[in-house]
C-alpha cells in the first residue's frame, strides 16, 4: 500500500506543478484568448487529461521498480527512486518554466521546434545570453545552487 501512495503523491506533486504552469499562462495570456469564442474551461480540462497521461507516462518506471523489487533491496531501489524523482521534477520544472518565454516569443507551448534548436547549442545558448540577462543573473545567484536538496518522497 505503500506504493500506491507514494506514486499518488508524486503524480499530485507534478499535476499541481503543471496546473499552476497552465493558470499562470492563463492569467498572463488572457488578453490573447478573450476575443476567441474558446471555451475556457474545458481548456483546464483537457490539460488534465493530457497531464494525467505525461505523469502515468513517468510513473511507469518506478511503478515496474516497485512491483518486480523484492523487499531485501527496498534501501537500493528506494534511493534510486528520489533520484529519479528528483530529475523527472527538475525536467518538467524546467520545461515548465522555458514555456513562459517560449509562448512569449513564438505564441505557442514548447512544440517540435524546441526540441529542433537543441540541435544548435551554440546558437542557442548566444540567444539566450543576449537576450535573458536578468533571468540568467537571477538563476545563478540561486542560494540552493550547488547544494543537495532532496525531496522526502
């Protein structure tokens, strides 16, 4: 039982993450969808569902972990777990938060071309660098930078 609810609660912990992701681009884009006939909330909806199909996605792994594990090795397989807990969530964090500029820029959430330019890190990396002073100032002098910060899972 045990299981299930620490998969309950990292699913919880990513469609929170990824619901106020959605509102805040909800709030800061609303000028852009008022004068369309678009139903709102039905918006909130289908994100849900498709959040809910991207979190079962990623809970596939630990889910098969936990199942085919025996009970010995429960210290190994649990560490293993918070890490790749820790890196699922950093990516979608991620992912997240290079949205807000994305849509600025391009009027759409982060599609194939995205994952396209990262074919060109150096030309990415000099947009950034120009065009991101600020947002990058303020991720470098980050206090949790560099230090292990491990969610208790």
């Amino acid at each position: 039982m045990r299981i299930i609810e620490q998969l309950f609660k990292y699913y919880l912990y990513l469609i929170a993450l990824f619901f106020t992701g959605r509102l805040l681009l909800f709030v800061l884009y609303f000028d852009r969808f008022k004068g369309s006939d678009v139903n709102y909330w039905l918006t909130f909806l289908y994100g849900l569902r498709m959040d809910t199909m991207l979190v079962s996605m990623l809970l596939v792994i630990p889910l098969i972990i936990f199942t085919l594990m025996p009970g010995k090795i429960e210290a190994g397989v649990t560490a293993f777990l918070r890490y790749y807990y820790l890196k699922t969530l950093s990516v979608m964090l991620f992912m997240e938060l290079a949205t807000f500029p994305f849509v600025g820029q391009y009027d759409v959430r982060p599609n194939y071309l995205f994952v396209e330019y990262l074919k060109y890190p150096k030309e990415v990396f000099g947009m950034i660098a120009s065009g991101f002073k600020v947002e990058i100032g303020i991720s470098l002098s980050n206090p949790l930078a560099g230090k292990k910060v491990l969610p208790r899972i």
